[in-house]
C-alpha cells in the first residue's frame, strides 16, 4: 500500500516538471526572431483558411503569456497543430516516436545483456590482463564520435553490400510476408543498433565494474568471505543483489543519453525516428514540430526515469521502507 | 596537490601517452599558422578534391633527390563516368623547408611569411588532400582544431562558475528556494540536451561575425551543462553545510554569500576538478556534433565537425577518405582526455574505482 501511494505520489512529481519544461521550451523557441508561420505562407499548397486558423490557435496576434495558455490548451488535448508541409503533427509523432522507441529499448537490452556480465568479470577479476583489457576497448568505444562511428559503418555497408544503407525498411516492404518483414527491419536496425550499442555499453560496463568493485569491498562481504563461503556465491549472492541496484537508476540516465546520441545516428543512418524529426523539423524552423517533439522527448525522459525509480522501489526493500526518501 | 595528480599521471602508461599526445596538438594547433602550408582560406577551386601529394624523393632515373611532389590534373574518365586525378608529371614542385610561402600573422599580431614546409608558387602541396573548394585538408585541420580543442574548455569555464555558485546557493539556503531552484534545474535536465541542443543553435541569428558565433555556440554548450553540475555541488553543500567551520563563519557574522563562495564551495575544489576533465571531451563531442549538422561553426572557419559534415556524403567518403582524418583526430583527442581524467579521478577521488 505504502508502494503505491509512493507511485502515485512519484508520478503526480512529474506533472510540475513537464510545465516547467514546457514553459522553457516555449519560451526559447517563441523568443527567437523567428515568424512561426513563415514556411507556412511560404507552401503555396496550404490555404490562407488553415494560415487563419493557425494563427488563431496560436494566438499570435496575443501577448506571449497568452500564447503559451493557448498552446497548452491544445497540447493538453491532443491537438498539436500542423507542419510547415501541412501534415498533422500528432501523425507524424506517431510515426516516429515507436521508431526511436524500438530502437533505444533494444539498445538498452542488448548494452544490459553484455555490460553487466562484462563488469561483474572485469570487478571479479580486478586488475588482471583481462580487467586491463577490457578498460582500454571500454575508453576506446567512449571515444569514438557516434556520428563518426556511423559515417565508418556506412562505408563498410556501402562497400560489402551485406547492409541496407538508410530507412527502417525496403522499398517493397508492404510486399513482403510477416517473418520477411521482421527480418528486414532487423537488417535494417543492425547497424544504427551497433553504434548506439558501441557508445553506451563503455558506461554501463565501468558503472556496473565500479558499483560490484565498491561492495566487495564491505564489511559485510568480508565477513561472507571469512564465513568460508565460495567465492561464486559470495559474488553472485551477497555481493551482486546490492550492486546492482544504482544500475537501475542508471537506466533512466541511460535512456535520456540514448534519446540525445540516437538524434546523431538516426541523421546519419537516415533512420525514421524522433530525432531526425526534431532535426529536420529544426533546420526548416517548423515551430510546431519542433515544440511537439521536444516536449514528447522529454515526456519519454521524464518517464524513463519515472520507471527506473519505481523499479528501484521494488528491488530495494531500504528504500521501500523509507518511503522513497532516499530516491 | 597538483603536484601530486601530476605524478601520478606520468606513472601510469596510458595517461602519460594521453598527455604526450595532447601536448603535440595543442603545440601544433598554437603554431598552426607556421605549421600549415596554407593559411585556411587558402582555396585552388581547380584542385577540388585532389588525392594527398605524393612526395618522391628518387628520381625517375633512379637517383636520390631532393624531395619533390608533382601536381594533380583532373580529367574525365568516360569509361568510369567520373572525374580521376592524374599526377602531371610534366613538372618537378621541389618541397622548401622554411621557406616564403602564404603571408600570415603569427598570433594575430606578427606579420611572417615562413612556413615549416612550402613548395613553389604554382606548387600544391596538400598534405592530406583537398576539400572541395580546393582548400587544404591538413592545413584546416589545424586551424580546425583550434576552435574544436578550445571550445569544450571555455564552456566549461563558463559553466562552472554557474553551476557551482547555482548549486551552492539552493543547497545553503535550503526550503522553498531550493525547491524551487532545483525544479528548474531538473526541468533543464528533462529535456534531451541535444535536442535542446540543436533547437538553441538553430534560432542564432544569420550573418553574425564567426567571434560572435563561436562565443555564442561556447554559451549554448554551457547552458547545456550547468544543471546536472548544479545538482550534484548541491548535494555536496547539504553534506557540509552543518559542519562547524560553516557554523564558526556564521558566528562571526560572514554573510551568506561569503559562506557559500569563500567556505563551502572550496569543499568541492576536487569534485570540480574530476568533473571538468572528464566533461572536456563531451563538449568536444558535441560541438562536433552540431557542427557535422551544420548547426555549429560555420564555413568558411573550419572545425573537426564540420569538416566531416563532407562526409556526409556516400562518394566522398568511398573516394576521398582523406576527408574523414577529422573523425580520427577528434577520436584521439576524447581518447586522450578520458584517459587523463580517469587517472585524475583516481587521485583525488580514491574511493570510486572506475578505473
């Protein structure tokens, strides 16, 4: 019960939060000199009606506080307004946003998969070869610009031909039967999936290497050494339950990294998603996309973080008993 | 204590690399003007895109010479349907070593005209090639490298002091400043940075001098930064703040400011230390970032990103790979700095073990 109303309570946290961030993003974007309508007049294809309605809805002609009421209004109801090319914002987010979705949570699968076992061996095994070993690729894979990293690939999928370079999917993809269209998503994701992956797997590595490193060496894991326990289970028992749990903080962070270094790797790799969007959106200064998609960026951070906590407060029983407090 | 870090620095193999490796560029890029055999807006349109030089030093006969390189001529190849480079070997470009070569300013202020190596005046000698305005490759590098090895470290300088002096306060004062304080620093934080990011580069206004953009694109990193930074100096005043040297400056009727700056902002010096070095190479990155996309330091000054913004471009980067060595440089520069921060942290901060 307590649980819950800490949810609840954790949840209601991030209503204040998105207004502030919302009222930020307003703010920056309405008080650059740009006119938020001039691709808008400038697409012979939308009519002066939809320019009316437009400014209307947005209340330009109304002081800035004003203006922001009434994009929140509509926000809060779902309508996001149109594009520069006349679309519906709220279509094109659709679109995108399950796109970086898919793509960071298998990202932050696979980093999980491979840099937790990686830096339990790496702590286990501190300060052999093998430790040494892996510190220096984990310093190289940090190193390496994402956007450079992805150039390089592309160059390599360019020249063998084993890749498709850009998209999400084939030209014929609608053709294609339901196992035909999974292997080609697959293909298509391999190579933004491994820069992505190169990049954020160093961090999670050493965090998960630094955290097991600092509770071998506790009092308590002492005593289970002295004990005459085996090693195995003094790691795998005792040590890891409590090593484990500031990762789970991490994900959040590690969500909100991937959102940012996606941005790069989905430009390079022409891959359909958020961050391409708020890009493109931001190089032909469509205002309302742009809002939209920084405001949906940071719902998706802010929820990101939402979950971790509240998977802390299960997998934590000291922080569960305090109420959160320490979260 | 900076004694200290330093030994320990040059005791370990791989931070005394970095070091080594980080002291040859700056020093390259400090005499980029006497390095570079071109100044950076030296452009030969004819030459766009020619391979590096070839540098010979035996002669067709078979003899030791002095070295030389010989220009490239372009022609079409209509089998391949592309543009090849052929040396044309019609004329000998001997290679001087200080000689007279583009006139420059060393350091803005000295008027020369040496360069370290230089060929003849309808020589070129492009080193690593040439972009497509027929500028030198390696002659941009270095200057590149100037605003790319120099801009992560003056957002850092302006973003500390905000960081520490916003942290502090909300951490001092406590109650309703602090919470409101740090709702706001969270909020900055909940927005995804490059977004943020691209969106404050993107509403610059055009036609500003490059000082004016570089010092702008320096404040919009910072603004970035500052409030992850905020929070943690933060927790670390909340930490220290009940202590009885701050209770014995109260005493004495220091004022609030004075406390903060004077007594318990100095609490953090090695946590600021650690920060700076291992948040450098960030910086480094995102400039780069935002430059590959056209958002950062623009043409005709060069940065490492926005050379690369060329290979964006599948032909050049399958042609002409000379144009991705900014990739490499900047790889080895973040390389170096991660090395040398780690080594720091563990100096000053003993109980993390990350290393």
């Amino acid at each position: 019960m307590q649980i819950l109303i800490y949810i609840l309570k954790r949840i209601l946290q991030t209503i204040p939060l998105l207004i502030i961030v919302s009222l930020i993003s307003f703010f920056i974007i309405r008080l650059s000199p740009v006119d938020p309508l001039a691709e808008l007049k400038l697409n012979p294809s939308v009519s002066k009606e939809t320019l009316q309605r437009e400014t209307e809805r947005l209340g330009l002609d109304k002081p800035i506080i004003v203006q922001y009421g009434k994009w929140a209004k509509s926000f809060v109801k779902g309508d996001l307004g149109i594009t520069s090319n006349g679309e519906q914002v709220s279509a094109k987010l659709k679109e995108r946003i399950p796109n970086t979705l898919l793509l960071t949570v298998i990202v932050i699968f696979l980093t999980w998969i491979v840099g937790v076992p990686l830096g339990i061996l790496a702590a286990v095994k501190w300060k052999t070869p093998f430790d040494r070993i892996l510190t220096v690729l984990t310093s190289i894979g940090m190193a390496i610009p994402s956007f450079f990293f992805a150039v390089l690939l592309l160059i390599f999928a360019v020249k063998t031909g084993w890749f498709p370079v850009g998209g999400l999917t084939s030209s014929n993809f609608l053709e294609m039967s339901f196992s035909q269209k999974v292997m080609d998503i697959t293909r298509h994701l391999i190579l933004p999936v491994t820069v992505l992956f190169t990049i954020s797997l160093a961090g999670l590595q050493r965090q998960m290497r630094a955290n097991l490193l600092d509770v071998l060496d506790s009092d308590y894991v002492k005593f289970a050494r002295a004990k005459g326990l085996s090693e195995f289970k003094v790691v795998f028992k005792h040590a890891l339950r409590n090593a484990i749990n500031p990762m789970i903080t991490l994900l959040g962070f590690e969500f909100a990294g991937l959102l940012s270094g996606a941005a790069l790797t989905e430009y390079v790799f022409q891959y359909p998603g958020l961050g391409r969007l708020i890009l493109e959106a931001v190089l032909r200064s469509d205002i309302n996309l742009v809002m939209a998609s920084l405001m949906m960026g940071a719902i998706m951070l802010v929820a990101g973080n939402l979950i971790a906590d509240i998977l802390l407060i299960i997998t934590d029983p000291r922080i569960r008993e305090a109420g959160g407090r320490q979260a | 204590m900076i004694r200290e870090v330093f030994k320990q620095l040059m005791k370990d193999k791989f931070a005394k690399a970095a070091l080594i490796v980080l002291g040859i560029i700056y020093l390259a890029l400090f005499f980029a003007d006497f390095l570079a055999p071109y100044t950076k807006d030296f452009s030969d349109r004819t030459m766009a895109y020619v391979p590096p030089s070839k540098i010979f030093t035996i002669d067709e006969n078979g003899k030791f010479s002095k070295p030389y390189t010989y220009n490239y001529k372009r022609e079409f190849d209509p089998d391949e349907l592309r543009i090849i480079y052929k040396l044309d070997r019609s004329r000998k470009h001997y290679i001087k070593f200080f000689a007279q070569g583009q006139p420059y300013k060393f350091l803005g202020i000295i008027p020369m005209k040496r360069h370290l190596v230089t060929t003849d005046n309808d020589g070129r000698l492009f080193l690593l090639g040439a972009d497509i305005n027929g500028r030198d490759v390696f002659s941009r590098l270095l200057f590149g490298g100037r605003i790319s090895m120099t801009i992560g470290f003056l957002a850092l300088f302006v973003l500390f002091p905000i960081g520490l002096l916003y942290g502090g306060i909300a951490g001092y004062f406590g109650g309703k400043v602090d919470v409101i304080m740090m709702r706001f620093a969270e909020a900055v934080m909940s927005i995804p940075s490059f977004y943020l990011l691209i969106i404050l580069a993107s509403i610059l206004p055009s036609g500003m001098t490059s000082v004016q953009r570089f010092m702008l694109i320096v404040i919009i990193l910072a603004l970035i930064g500052w409030a992850g930074f905020a929070r943690v100096v933060r927790g670390m005043v909340l930490s220290v703040k009940n202590q009885e040297f701050v209770q014995a400056a109260k005493s004495i009727g220091a004022s609030r400011l004075r406390i903060i700056v004077k007594h318990i902002l100095p609490q953090t010096t090695s946590f600021v230390i650690v920060a700076m070095t291992l948040s450098v190479p960030s910086y480094i990155l995102s400039e780069s970032g935002l430059s590959f996309l056209g958002l950062g330091i623009q043409q005709p000054d060069a940065s490492w990103g926005n050379m690369l913004k060329e290979a964006q471009e599948y032909t050049n980067i399958i042609y002409r790979p000379w144009l991705l060595t900014p990739g490499f440089l900047i790889f080895v520069a973040v390389l170096a700095f991660n090395l040398i921060g780690d080594t720091i942290r563990d100096v000053l901060d003993p109980k993390s073990k990350v290393r």
